[in-house]
C-alpha cells in the first residue's frame, strides 16, 4: 500500500468515524428559543383574518436570522414580504409557499415593520414606495441562506431524518418554518394541540417551531413547541402530530453565523 493510499484511505476512515458519532450523538431532552425572541423584542404577531401564515413563518425566521447575526432585534413586514414574492413569481396572491416567499426575498430583501405595516386587508394595487424598496435590498448584503430540511408533500409527513433534523437545527439555535395539514376543528388540552384523524384536517397552516420538549406521555414522545400566527394562540403540538401533518420544513441563517443541521438542504 502506497503512502498516498494510506493517507486517503485513514482520511476516509477518520471521516466515517466522525459520521458515526455525529450520528448516535444524543439530544438535549428540550430546547426553547422564545427567550432569544425576548431578548430580541421581536414579538409573536396575528395575521388577522388574511391568509398569510406562510409570510409570518418566513418574516419569523428572518427577524432572528438577521438579530443572532446583527446583535440586536428588529421587527420586519410582513407585508413586503408579501409584495416581494408576488413580484417575483408574477402573481397576485395573499400569502405563500415558502419557496415563493425566499424567491421574494432574493429578489427585494425587506424592509422593517415601520417602513411597511400590515394591512387589514390584502391590496395588490398598493405596491411600496420606490425609497423603502431600494432600502430593503440592503439586507441581501447579509447573506442569509434557506436550507431545506423536508420539502413540499402533502402526501407524506416527517421521516426520521427530517424528524431529527428538525430538531437539531432547533438545538443549534434556529427556528424552524413549518407547513402543516391542520385540523378543521382544532383541540387543545393544557395548550398542546390534539392528534386529529386524517379525513380530519386540511392543508393547511404554517407555523414557526421555537422549540422542543421530550416528554414520554405525549404521542410521539414529546412536542414541538411553536409561535401562530393564527386564532391568537401560540402552542405546542406532539411529536406524533408532525410526524403525520407536516408538509414541509425550512430554515434560515447567515453565512457568517451557519449552523448545518444534519438534514439533507
């Protein structure tokens, strides 16, 4: 064996080891974001009766990709979040799919809350000022990434490594951005939402999963804990209910603060 050779072959062996720990490394039994939230003055917000839940889960996401990047906190719009993905995939819709409102993003940035509040209601012919879309482009600058941790399926829920992924992005101090299939009439017991049957929900609702808690009782063996947008309540849901419901998981960080989960992007 070659001395070239056996420096690949003790590098492919250091890696797979690597790899393997990586892999069996365990989790902490919870972890909770909301005090970075705090500390951040960025609040939990209402969508109103818009159907914008997609567009709070992404601005979610990027108030505290750009606060864990900048050092402080700011809150965002909603609201050009909404025009910017409509400008970019050409279309004229309240709310979104993630990957529509990142194309959104890419294409404008976004400006804060001030510069653009949320409407009651939704008015495509009211596009922002020329000055605040020229400002909001400078937060490309930052270089924040989307890393997709299971796309888009209304078919499927979590697999073990999406599950596990979603978890550990959430250990290393991102939120998570989640489509769900929701239930048509919702149950909650001690603020943890309740299992539903399939022929029971619809698709669907986004959320921002904050947190998680293992907890043996509850189905699945834990919750996810989440900020909504919708019906002024913010929760918890099982283990158990991702693992069916969830349609699709995203995150967001900046290139000089990255923090790989271990899930395919």
């Amino acid at each position: 064996m070659t001395a070239p050779f056996k420096t690949i072959v003790c590098l492919l062996f250091t890696s797979l080891i690597t790899l393997a720990e990586t892999a069996v490394a365990p989790l902490p039994s919870s972890t909770d974001l909301r005090p970075e939230f705090t500390k951040w003055n960025l609040p939990s917000r209402r969508q109103g009766r818009r159907p914008t839940c997609s567009a709070f889960a992404v601005t979610g996401a990027l108030e505290f990709a750009l606060a864990r990047h900048r050092g402080h906190g700011e809150v965002l719009s909603v609201e050009f979040l909404n025009w910017a993905s409509n400008d970019a995939i050409g279309q004229a819709y309240d709310g979104g799919f993630f990957s529509d409102l990142w194309k959104g993003y890419l294409a404008h940035g976004i400006c804060t809350e001030k510069e653009m509040p949320y409407a009651p209601t939704f008015d495509p012919a009211k596009p922002p000022a020329t000055n605040i879309v020229s400002d909001a482009k400078t937060n490309l600058a930052l270089g924040l990434q989307l890393h997709w941790i299971k796309r888009w399926n209304v078919r499927t829920g979590l697999k073990e490594q999406e599950f596990l992924g979603i978890k550990q992005t959430l250990t290393k101090g991102w939120p998570v951005c989640g489509g769900f299939r929701w239930p048509n009439h919702e149950k909650w017991s001690n603020g943890i939402l309740q299992m539903a049957a399939t022929n029971e929900v619809y698709d669907g609702h986004s959320l921002l999963l904050v947190g998680y808690r293992d907890e043996p009782a509850q189905p699945g063996g834990g919750v996810f804990v989440f900020r909504n947008s919708s019906g002024g309540r913010d929760g918890q849901m099982p283990y158990a209910y991702a693992q069916t419901f969830m349609n699709d998981a995203a995150w967001i960080d900046s290139e000089s603060n990255t923090a790989q989960a271990t899930a395919p992007n």
